[in-house]
C-alpha cells in the first residue's frame, strides 16, 4: 500500500519531544506514521495522541492533535499514514 499524506507538522515542543500536527486526514492509535522534512525521515507507531491536552484514540481530517515523536521534527514536515 502507497503512503498516503495525511498532515503537517504545525509546532514542536522540544521540551517535551512532541509535536502537534494538523491532519488531513483520519488517524488512530495504532497507526504507522512517517516523517518527512529536511534531514528527517522516520517512522513510527502512534501509541498516544492528545487534542486540548485530551487523550483520544482516534482523530479526523481538520483537527489539530499532539502526540510524542521520537526524534525531532520542524513546522512544515510532512506526515504521512504507512
């Protein structure tokens, strides 16, 4: 199955190591992700995600979600469903 883009990196908390990115898309926990952007290119499986500081286990195309990331990542990455 082809990647599908599925968001964008719209901030992210170093302090933290999370980041919040606005989807185009429908999400759940579970899902494989993959970044893209500059130098980063990984992926990884959604354990959590977060809107408002509320956990949710699944998000829709328009909402803005936060969800721990591995490695750093910049506004403007793109995220992608694997």
């Amino acid at each position: 199955m082809a990647e599908k883009h599925i968001g964008v990196v719209s901030n992210f908390f170093d302090q933290v190591k999370a980041a919040a990115i606005k989807l185009s898309g429908a999400l759940k926990i579970g899902d494989t992700i993959r970044f893209k952007g500059g130098e980063t290119d990984f992926e990884q499986i959604i354990e959590s995600m977060q809107i408002n500081r509320a956990p949710i286990k699944s998000a829709k195309k328009g909402d803005e979600i936060g969800i721990k990331v591995k490695e750093k990542v910049h506004k403007g990455y793109k995220v992608f469903k694997v």
